[in-house]
DNA sequence: CAATGTGAACGTGTTCACAGCA
DNA sequence: TGCTGTGAACACGTTCACATTG
C-alpha cells in the first residue's frame, strides 16, 4: 500500500476541519460539505481517504468522531512527540514560547546552543545546553524531533549532527535547504521563501 | 504562456542557491552543478528556466549575474515590498522582530491590533494602532502585502477586512485554511501542521 | 565536446462518472 | 434517494533523449 505524499500532507488539514466541525456540535459530514470548508473536490477527500479505508456510510456521509480517530492513529497523532530545539537566538526563543505545538502533542523537551552566551541561562521552563549534551540527551528524553533554528550558515552541520544522533524528523526553520539522507523527513518553515513566490503574482496587479 | 505553480514555487530556491554560489565567488553554474546543490534534477532545472526563456549557453552553463538578475526580475524582487501586520501578540511581535525579512526587500511598515492593550504601544520601531486605522494605512503607506497573526478564530474575519481593503498577497500564520476569493495569493506558515504529516512518516520508524 | 533547450514519453495526481449500498 | 468508494479518463508535472549550439 503506497499513499502519494501530496495525500499524507492533506490529512492533517482533514483533522483541523473535522475538529472544528466537532466542536460547533456536528456528528456527521458528508465529502461535500467538508470539501466545501477546505475548498477541495468531494472527490478528492474521499479518493484520498479511500487509501486507508472505507470510513464512510453511502447515503449519510462519515461519522466526525470515527474518522477523526481513525486519521489521528494514521498520522500517528495519539502519542506524545517530543522535540529538542537547537538554537535560542530571538527565533528560537520565539519557538519555545508559542502556545500551538503542546495542545497537539507536540512538546520541546530539550534545547541547545553552542554559544557560551547562551548556554545556562532559562528559555520559557528549559535550561539551555551546550551542543556535547545532545547525544545524551536525545537518548535519555527520547527524543524524536529536531527543531533547527540557528543561522542559515550552521544548518546544515547541526542537521548533520541531528542525522547523526539518530533523529528522524526535522523541523528546519533556517533559510537554507539542506542535505539529508534517504529517509530523513523534513519539513522547511520558511517565510521569506512564501514571499518570494508571492510576489510573482502580485508583480503586475 | 502559462506557468505551472510549482516552478513559481521553486524560483525562489534557485535564487537563493545562486546568490550562495555568487558569494563564493562562481561566475558560471551548470544545471548539473544547481541540481548537486538542491537535490533536484538537471532536466528540471532546465525545464523550469525554459518557461521564462532562454538563459543558457550550451557547453557553458549559466553565468550566475545574469541568472540571478533574470529570476528576481520574473518573481518580482527588484522592488521594494510593503507589509502589514495585524496581531501584535507574542508571534507578532517574533514576526515583527524577525530580521530575515529586511535584506530580502519585505519590510513591515504597520501593525495592527483590536485589543486595547495592544494599541499604541511599541513593537520594533512601530507604534500599534486601531483595526480602523487599517484601511486609510494600506493606501497612504501603499502596503500590498497583509501579514497574519492573530488567534484561529479571528483569522477569517481579519482576512475578509484585509481583502476588502485590496490586499492580494496574505501571508498567513494562523492554524486555519482560510477561504479567499480567486485571485487572493495565499501563503500560510503552520508548524503544527507541518509537523503532523511528518508523524506519518515517523510513526513506526 | 559539453551542456542547453525541448518535444515526446512517462508517471503521478486529480477528476469523472457510476455501481453499490444504507 | 443520497452519498460513498473506485476504476477509468484525464490533466498535469517530471524525466528522457537528442538535436542544437557556443
């Protein structure tokens, strides 16, 4: 069973849609109607989840609860994923402090830098650590996700040191894209880039 | 002639990567040589180049300047960009103090928030204002760009406003997909999200 | 001779249209 | 009757392969 990956990047938005639609009191959608929400085609939301399964009911449309269940466990989101941060400059102290990541899941249990500056001092509830503490580190806390927010220049051997210590998934939100070996997953926060390619489209209007 | 959204989306990684080779000092790439550096193949490279023109020299390569000079043209970057912010909360006031944006041509020239406490303080150089101050801002300090980030359930309504006052370009960091009338570019920036097709991949590695 | 530019071939993702089921 | 699930048709994007050119 091979699922395209332009499909797995969708399910997260099905999960946000159908959590909405729980909480404003809804138990059942229909292809339509949630294609409606996300702007998308019923045939796509349904081709896309027909890789998985048969989640749905002809005639009525798919139970809220059931599928937003069944897609939690696909993505792999009824766990807790623990994150290191590499880097505690303005972005990276920006990351710790927001709000979003812990409600899903996600916690940042570890953070480092390798500027003396920096090392020691408190960032949100983390004691900052110098870079020799991420192997142990990564072991210890299982760690199972970088966080890359160091200049553009360290990237790519902090991500190297990453791969290194057996990190699987890298949320980089250095401007640069790096290097990674097969297998490595990873995804590029990159706001300057998103303008660039805006702006194409607003150049002449 | 119709260009396809995903070579307007890999412009900007070409500019960059060539504005690296520039600093060390290369005069001349290959499209063998770009494709090393961005894990990409030539004949994509090629390809995605031959939709603007033809910029090339067989046996040659690319010479660098010129390339460079080409693409920021095509994508709109030799102008100067004006932004505002709406949401002066902790991510808007990261987004406000993020220095990544200056050097590549996008400054913030207003800030913007509903909420009292907000209004008139100081965040960077900007003093925040009122949410109706919005509309005479964009035309006098000629903003085309609207950048979001306010809380979820705000989202909508400020993009709605942000649209009304002529808007195109909205680069959006709230966890929603919010709903535009064509001809809107959108960008949304969505660690969380970006995160929960990673687990996918990491779930049972 | 090396590397571009590009039609043609290929592969992947989206949409259609309808059979099948509640 | 209404809506899912899905093969088949289609559209779109990528790769190939080679003629072309400095």
């Amino acid at each position: 069973m091979d699922v395209p990956e332009v499909v797995v990047l969708r399910l997260p938005l099905y999960v946000r849609a159908l959590t909405q639609l729980q909480r404003e009191g809804a138990e059942v959608v229909s292809s339509h109607q949630l294609g409606g929400r996300l702007q998308m085609t019923p045939a796509q939301i349904r081709k896309d989840l027909s890789y998985f399964g048969r989640f749905g009911k002809q005639g009525r449309g798919y139970n809220i609860e059931f599928l937003l269940d069944e897609l939690r466990d696909i993505l792999g989101l009824t766990r807790e994923w623990r994150a290191c941060l590499i880097g505690v400059g303005r972005l990276g102290r920006a990351i710790i402090n927001y709000t979003g990541f812990a409600p899903e899941g996600f916690s940042i249990v570890a953070a480092f830098d390798s500027s003396q500056r920096h090392i020691g001092t408190t960032v949100g509830d983390l004691t900052v650590r110098p870079m020799e503490d991420l192997s142990h580190a990564i072991s210890d806390q299982r760690v199972t996700i970088g966080i890359v927010a160091v200049p553009a220049v360290q990237a790519q051997s902090v991500i190297d040191t990453l791969v290194e210590n057996g990190i699987h998934g890298i949320l980089n939100y250095a401007p640069v894209a790096p290097h990674v070996p097969m297998g490595i997953v990873m995804r590029n926060i990159d706001p300057v880039i998103s303008l660039q390619s805006m702006t194409f489209y607003l150049k002449d209007a």
